[in-house]
C-alpha cells in the first residue's frame, strides 16, 4: 500500500475532522491527491502544491535544468553534475520540515513560566498559513536568478550582477519563452529578433504568461488580507529571495521593504531567515546534496529541527498566555537555559560548520577546479571584459552549463583579433579538459599584516578586480614572452562562507548570533567556533597557473623562477625589505634581452618608458613598471 507523504516520519500529519485522513499542513482544504510527487536524491518522495507544479513548469525555472549546482567542480568529481533544479526542490522539503518543526517545538510545555524570573524572549507563534504558503514558494524561487558558471562570471569576473539582485530578478521574473524574448524590459531587443527571423505576432505560437504574471495569479488569494492592494504577491516573493542594494546604490524595493518592517501579519525577516540565511533551508539541502553527488554522503542529521523556534519578545504574550505574531519575531536555534544548556545542538551547528569547511577545502578549492576557473574567467575577459559585455547577462539567461562553452567558442570564431584567438584556445582546452598547471600559490599563512587585505582589495574584489587580474597576467606573458591566454589568476576574497556561524542562537534568555554570543561569553564552544572561522579565512590564497607547453618552454630556457618572483615581486608586491623594484624590473630587463631570451636584440634603457597609459599592461597593477617599460630596439 502506498505511504502518504504526511504519514512519512518527516512529515507529522494532522487529521482534518469528518474526514479520517491525513490534511496538509499548510492549508486544511487541500488533500493529498490535488499534490504531485517528486523523487529527489537525498530526500526521496517530495510533493508540491498544484500552485507550486505551474511555477515548476514555468520555462523561468526549467532551465535551472541545465545549470550546475556545483559549476566546474565535475572536472575533478565527476557525479558532481546536479543541478539547481534538483537543489531548488530540495530546499521545498527542508523548509516545510522546518515549518512543521518550529509548530511542533512552539506547542511544547514552557519551563519559563515555572520560573521566578521574566524572560524577555518567549516561544512565538508559529507561521501562518499565508507564511508558509509564501516561504515554500522563496525556497522554491531562491536560486532562479543563476546562470551557467554563474560564481564564475558573478563573483569573480563581476561581468554582470548577482543572481538575487533585482536586475537579474526583472529579468527573470519576466521571462516568457525558455529564450527570455519576452521579458518585459526588452521589447525592443525582442522586435529586432522577430524582425531578423521574419516572425510576425501572428505566425508566433502563444506564449506562458512571464513568471511575474504566473505568481501573482496564483499567489494572490494567500496574500495577507491586510496587505493586499499595497504589495503583489510577486513583489512579496521577490522580498524574501533577492539581495538588498549595497549602500548607495538605489533600492526600488526600499518602499515595499519598509511595509513589513511593523507588520505583524508577515513576518517577513523569519521566512527569509528560514529560506536563505545562516542554517537556514539552502544549506541544508546542498550542504547533503553536494556531498551525495561529490561521492561522500554524509547521514542526514535532524536533531536541529527538534530546536528550531520563533522566539517573541515577552510583551507580546496575550493574557491567555498565547503568543501574537510581531514584526520583532525572530527565528532562532534555541538552546535552552542554564543549567539545560543543549550542548548537543552546539555540537550540531558545529558539525554542520565543519562539513561547510570540508566542502570548500576539497570541492570549491581544489586546485583543479580553480585552475578551470580562472581558464574560463580569462576567456570571458578576452572576449567581454573591459565594458564589452553589453546584454550579456540577458544572453546568459538562454544557455546552460554544457551549451555555454561551445557558444562562447562559436562567438570567438567570429573574429580573428588576438583576444577572440586567446578565448578559442583556452574554451578548446576547458572542452577537451586540458587544465593548465600551477605556476605558483600564495597562502594566507605565509603573510602577516594586511598583507591579504590589500592583495584582495586590489585582485579579489571590487569593481576593477577582474581588470588589475587580467591587466598583471597580461603584462607577464608580454614581459616573459609568453602566448596569449597562457597565464591565468585566482584571488578570491577573504569573506568565505562560514555564513553557518552567524545563525540567530537563544540562549540563557538572549537572542544573538552564535558567533557574537561567543564572542561575548565564551561558554559554548569553549573556542571551537573561533577556531573553525579562522580555519576558513586560511582557505584564502592566490593562484597563479600557465599552459603546460608554456611552463615546459620557460623552464628550458631557464626562466622559470625569475617568472614565479615575477608573480610574487611585481604582481603581489610581495618584495624582500631592502629590495628596490625599479633596480629589480630593470635588472630582469637586462637578463630577458639576451641571446635566445623573449626580448632578444633590444637594449636597456636607464629608466622606464611608459610612452601610453592606453596599454593597461605597460605596468602592473601595483604601480611597478613593466620589464618592457625599460626596453627599446637598437638604432
């Protein structure tokens, strides 16, 4: 006999009256046969809510088909080619288990009111069903904005805005057609595709409504009823999956924002708190997940939902002694009260702390999968950077991580410059997985001071990053004479994600970030935690990689280590005290200009010649002249 998904042990059901069978959660009118199932690694047997199967179905989220959860992570593990559609419908089943958990653990007795003492932070009320309607459907919608090598192009190259921006969202949200055609901001990009395939409105087939459109329609009757006519239901979902503007940057949604921050009807800041911050139900889906298709499952683990809770501030109790839901609730890890610490759920977080660390350590930075990388941040460089990716991330939108590297090398064949030949040979060898070897690494161990700091600051982060690493490979494969595309950078920033530490803790009647509270009192980790957020400010470092043929080539005319101190002196600035540059680059000038070197027949200058500051490679990015800048043909 078939097992209901409410009767599952994960899924505590509850019995509608009359009817002897198992209700939703979540809304009491609709049975188990209006759902549909899903299987999904990790979590088995899935379900959704006929709502949620049209938003499935929208093309908005079926290309999250084609899109690597884990980006080039598969040239090192090949099982690691799951996609964030799999991720996405995921983290459905984790937030609705964190639903039930926090309305289990809110009905649970309260010690509280045995004791002599007022606690200020009190079990709140549960969500409402207009929450959790809406915080499934953030889980569902968390990660729709990414695009293929997303991380890549995102964070590193910074070609285009984040995946949670609302840039990427207007996009998204007004996606029509798999082809994004129809996105509402792009009418007229749209006309000169119709124009240029001979299309008319008429000969077109009808097209999905744009996911927007889809949202509101479906989600408009589990709007609050205090809140309609003020926020749209996709304004609301928007609200709870995208990314703020960084300040000073304008916040169109500032408005909006501004609606929940005294609304105790939608208690916004909980449901994002449960959808996409610290331990929260993207993390703990891919935190499994990832593992299961690296090929090292780790056991799930469900002892922190027995201590998931909304706590509320003891005003807001009613004289019955029930909770009234506030805009100043907060969802938190409760661990208890002295003398009932629950060191077992300190001992959980860290443990889920740890498997994060050992996820970036051997996954996200293993050295293969940084060096493919940087071998693709290069080729995109070559071929849009320098404000020549106009459209690009609406272009992006339309291909998936297999789909994108041969476009990119189709692009690239359509000119013959010497940056679109340096992208055909770097996406031809990504494609025939011929990764270029390490030149050199720098850790963040061997340096002291801010040193790190500043490297970052100038190759890390930032939005000339991209260009000052490209600028100082550049100018070495010009010093050193080497192909272009042969030399390629990684520098990532410092802020890791250790996001796990920052997870809103109630403890001895306080509500703190975990890691903050332990900054304070010392007590639950006895320094574990400090530890541990060290450990991942050490998983820093600069990578510097070349072509092996290049590598081989440098070595044999004996020029190998003068390009690492290359990499470490001029780039990195990373000098020996006493040591003055300007002698140094000249000194190599004089060394790279001999018989059978790079620069072969030229002559020193006295002094460096910087003739144009058009060349952005004519010196590093540190401010060193280049070894050219000294150079000059005979007369």
């Amino acid at each position: 006999m078939k097992q209901e998904p409410e009767d599952h042990p994960l899924f505590p059901a509850r019995q509608t009256p009359g009817t002897g069978r198992s209700a939703p959660v979540v809304d009491e009118e609709s049975f188990l046969e209006e759902r549909q199932e899903f299987y999904v690694p990790v979590h088995g047997f899935i379900w959704l809510y006929p709502e949620e199967v049209q938003v499935v179905d929208h093309p908005a989220f079926q290309r999250l088909r084609g899109v690597y959860q884990l980006g080039q992570a598969h040239l090192v593990y090949p099982g690691a080619t799951h996609r964030r559609f799999e991720h996405c419908l995921g983290a459905v089943h984790v937030v609705h288990r964190m639903i039930n958990a926090v309305r289990r653990n809110s009905s649970k007795p309260r010690r509280d009111a045995q004791s002599f003492r007022q606690p200020e932070f009190l079990p709140g009320a549960p969500l409402c069903p207009e929450e959790e309607r809406f915080t499934r459907l953030g889980a569902l919608l968390h990660d729709i904005g990414h695009v293929p090598c997303g991380h890549t192009i995102e964070d590193e190259l910074q070609l285009i805005g984040r995946h949670d921006g609302d840039s990427r969202l207007d996009l998204v949200f007004g996606i029509k057609t798999m082809d994004i055609e129809g996105a509402e901001h792009g009418k007229k990009e749209e006309k000169e595709t119709k124009e240029e395939e001979g299309k008319t409105p008429e000969k077109e087939e009808k097209k999905s409504p744009t996911l927007q459109a889809l949202v509101d329609e479906l989600y408009a009757p589990h709007l609050p009823i205090d809140l309609r006519g003020q926020v749209t239901a996709s304004e609301l979902v928007r609200l709870l999956i995208r990314k703020r503007p960084v300040d000073g940057e304008k916040d169109a949604y500032a408005d909006k924002e501004r609606l929940f921050e005294s609304c105790d009807q939608f208690r916004l800041k909980v449901c994002q708190d449960m959808i996409g911050n610290t331990i929260c139900a993207d993390i703990l889906d891919y935190l499994y997940r990832d593992w299961y298709h690296v090929g090292k499952p780790r056991p799930v683990d469900e002892r922190l939902l027995q201590y998931m809770q909304i706590r509320t501030p003891r005003e807001q109790i009613t004289p019955s002694g029930k909770p009234a839901p506030t805009s100043r609730d907060m969802f938190v890890v409760s661990l208890g009260d002295r003398p009932k610490i629950r060191t077992d759920a300190v001992s959980e977080i860290l443990g889920l702390l740890e498997w994060r660390y050992q996820l970036a350590e051997s996954v996200l930075f293993h050295r293969t999968k940084l060096a493919a990388s940087a071998m693709l941040e290069r080729a995109l460089y070559e071929l849009w950077g320098a404000g020549k990716s106009e459209n690009l991330e609406r272009t992006l939108l339309r291909f998936s991580d297999e789909a994108l590297l041969p476009w990119c090398y189709q692009q690239a064949t359509k000119e013959n410059s010497e940056e679109a030949k340096a992208a055909r040979r770097l996406l031809l060898d990504l494609m025939e997985r011929r990764i270029v070897v390490e030149l050199d690494t720098c850790f963040h161990e061997e340096k002291a001071g801010d040193f790190t700091r500043r490297i970052e600051n100038k190759y890390g982060k930032g939005p000339k990053a991209a260009e000052n690493r490209w600028a100082a490979v550049r100018g070495l494969e010009e010093d050193f004479g080497l192909e272009r595309g042969s030399l390629v950078m990684y520098c990532p920033t410092r802020d890791m994600n250790a996001k796990i530490a920052e997870v809103k803790i109630y403890c001895n009647d306080d509500v703190q970030p975990f890691n903050k509270y332990e900054k304070d009192n010392h007590e639950l980790s006895g320094g574990h935690l400090e530890a541990q957020e060290m450990r991942f400010h050490r998983l820093w470092r600069v990578h510097f990689f070349i072509a092996e043929k290049e590598r081989e080539s440098v070595k044999k005319r004996g020029l190998l280590d003068r390009l690492i101190t290359a990499c470490r002196y001029f780039v990195l600035e990373d000098m020996p005290r006493g040591v003055d540059p300007i002698e140094l680059v000249r000194e190599y000038a004089m060394a790279l200009s001999g018989k059978g070197m790079p620069h072969e027949g030229k002559q020193v200058r006295a002094e460096a010649t910087i003739a144009s500051r058009t060349d952005p490679t004519i010196a590093y990015p540190t401010g060193i002249p280049s070894i050219r800048s000294f150079l000059e043909k005979k007369q």
